[in-house]
C-alpha cells in the first residue's frame, strides 16, 4: 500500500489499516487548514491528539469534528494555549505540558505564516522568522524531554524555500530590503533546517526529525497574498505545464495537503525520513542550485539539507533567543 501513495493520496490513504491507539501526538496549528485535517485525521484512527492554538475559540469550533472522530474510533482531543509569536507563550505553554509530564510519541510542528507584510514579534523578530521557526525552535527543544525513545519531530515546510536560504548575518531585515516571499523562503528553509539538526541531536536515542512540504493548498495561509498574484503564479504553472504535455495546475485538498505529514509522522520508515525532505509521501530529491525547477516541480535544494547550515542556524537560533539546547 505504501508504494502506491502520492500527489494525490488523502489523509485517509496514508491511514488505511492504521491503529494509532495508545499513540499520543502534538500537533500546533489546530484552528484552520491542514492542522485541524492532520489531528482529525490521527484522532479517527484512535490516537491521543493535543492541539496548540493561539485563538483557542477559533479553535474550538473548528476542531468539532476532530472531537467527533476522536470519540467514535477510541481518540482523544485536547486543545492547549501556544502564540508561536510570542516566545512568552511559547515557554509557557512548554513549561505547562513539562509539568504535566505525559510524553509524546509524534510532534508536529504545522502551524505558520505566509507571505505576510513586514512586521515585528513582540520579541523583536521578523515575523515570519520569528513564528515559523524560532517560536518552534524554542518550544520544541523545551517539550524534547517529552518525545518518547523512538519518536519523531515533523516540521512543516515548503517548496517556497527554494526562494531563499536563510540569512544569518541579517536575520530580521535589518539591513536587506523586506520581500514578503523572500522572508517566507528564509523561515522555510529554517524549518528544514531545524529538523535537521534536530535529528543529529536525538537520533541516538532513536527520535528522529523530518521536514514536509504539504503541496499547493487552498487554505487561511494565503491570506496575505494577493488573489490576483495568486492568480498570475497560478498562470504561468499551468504554462509551464502545458510545455511539457501535461494538464493545468490543480490544488490539492485540504485531506491530500495533510496527508505527507501523517504520512512521515506515523507511517514511514523512520530510518527513510531521518533528516530528510519529504514530500507528495515519500522522500524528496536534492535538485542542484543550478537546474531551475518550477513552483510545483518536486525537490528540495543542497543548503536546506546541509549539516552545517543546520548547525550554524541552531547556535544563531540560541543566540537570538537566549537560550541553548
């Protein structure tokens, strides 16, 4: 069943024959989109599913039918307070879930910000930086101690990394003129980074990390981002496509854009995801710097897989937030 998953498997797919009983999973991101999928998803199929949110009202009415499937296959859902913008937040929701001190055996670190105008953390962060990766840096490397021997961190990201490799010299864009997909590009790559580096640190215990890229999704993501502009990218795909025989572009539902993550949370090899790029359910392929590949090509580029860009990104990661891992 495995070799058969793709483009266009659904969470369900991925899931088919699956008992995820006694399996208790952390999912951020739960109020919209691919999160509130993902956790249904795992809850239909009995696991126990903790859902961070920054708006827990948001949340609550739209995770009702996460609740439903949880009660009716043996899962559980729970919902927990975490602003990934704010690293207040962050540490107080880590410091709440250590207390408590019930281990995790999957995290997934979906929830984000696309594209979004220039704008500050109330630590001081460029937004998109500061919420896609140090807000996860920083809460996942608090709760590690909770991930169970032979757990998994999945981090979400993105083929939009291929719009950029990270900055470190100028992470905020205090000196390089602000891009909204630059700025994104950067934070994705910092995702696949950071699972990366992640995985180097606890592999001897037998967690290992892997990043997804979700695909092309209609979701609250693209808030930002103009329809028209949308529209236009939308365009010269369906071009690109055409060139090369194939149908115009079409987006994946919300059930096939969850599905890698699940996919690489629950059901993947382990030792086959470790440190790696996934995408479309299974590993994707480093494309060199030098072949261009469209928006919607598979692949995933050198620098956002190279162990020294990870650890470079981990120690200024410490830096800037005050404190190490």
């Amino acid at each position: 069943m495995v070799d058969l998953l793709g483009a266009t498997s659904t969470t369900e797919d991925v899931l088919s024959g699956v008992n995820l009983r006694g399996k208790r999973i952390l999912v951020t991101g739960v109020s919209a989109g691919l999160g509130v999928e993902t956790a249904r998803s795992l809850a239909a199929h009995g696991a126990m599913v903790v859902g961070a949110a920054r708006d827990l009202g948001k949340a609550k009415a739209a995770t009702a039918q996460v609740r439903n499937d949880a009660a009716a296959n043996g899962g559980s859902f729970e919902r927990v307070a975490l602003d990934l913008a704010s690293l207040k937040s962050v540490r107080d929701c880590a410091d709440k879930l250590l207390a408590n001190g019930e281990p995790f055996d999957v995290v997934i670190a979906n929830a984000g910000v696309m594209a979004a105008p220039f704008g500050q953390t109330p630590d001081g962060f460029e937004t998109q930086f500061g919420t896609n990766h140090l807000g996860h840096f920083v809460f996942v490397n608090r709760i590690a101690p909770l991930i169970r021997t032979g757990g998994r961190l999945i981090t979400l990201s993105s083929s939009g990394h291929r719009f950029s490799n990270v900055d470190l010299e100028d992470p905020n864009f205090e000196r390089t003129p602000y891009d909204p997909f630059v700025a994104y590009g950067r934070s994705k790559t910092a995702n696949i980074l950071f699972a990366v580096a992640f995985d180097q640190r606890h592999r001897a215990r037998g967690i290992r990390a892997a990043a997804v890229h979700p695909g092309g999704i209609q979701t609250e993501l693209g808030r930002y981002i103009d329809p028209s502009h949308i529209q236009k990218m939308i365009d010269q795909i369906s071009q690109q496509l055409a060139a090369e025989g194939k149908g115009p572009f079409q987006w994946k539902t919300i059930p096939q854009g969850a599905a890698t993550s699940v996919w690489a949370g629950v059901v993947a090899p382990a030792e086959e995801i470790g440190g790696r790029y996934c995408e479309n359910c299974h590993v994707g392929k480093v494309v060199p710097e030098d072949v261009t590949i469209s928006a919607i090509s598979e692949g995933v580029r050198a620098y956002a897989l190279d162990p020294k860009n990870a650890e470079a990104l981990w120690k200024k990661s410490e830096e800037l937030v005050g404190e190490w891992f």
